[in-house]
C-alpha cells in the first residue's frame, strides 16, 4: 500500500485496511503487528483495531 500526503490536514490522516476483516481476534491473547512506515520528516503514528462496524476501539497504541 502506498499514501502520498503532500500536504497533510494539522489533524492527520487515516488508512483503513479492511483486508483483514473477520480476524479472530480474542481478548487476553498477545499480538504483533509489523509495519514498514517511510517518511522524509519525522511523523507521529496511532495503530487501532476497532469492531468490525468501525465504531469501537478495541486497542490503540502511539
């Protein structure tokens, strides 16, 4: 996947990855996520997995 934000919103700018719908995931088990990011300047990142609808964050790390 590739994001090119020239000129970003102050706010941020979301990615939303629904390829991996319908996980399983279970409450109490540990899990990895691996990610590649590539940036000319440093930027700040928040990963969330919500409920299936969007509407929950189930976790959230920065």
């Amino acid at each position: 996947m590739e994001v090119i934000c020239n000129d970003c919103p102050a706010g941020g700018v979301s990615i939303y990855n629904p390829v991996f719908w319908g996980m399983n995931i279970e409450s109490g088990k540990a899990y990895h996520l691996v990610m590649y990011i590539k940036s000319t300047e440093p930027a700040e990142l928040t990963v969330r997995l919500t409920s299936s609808d969007g509407m929950q964050t189930l976790v959230q790390l920065r």
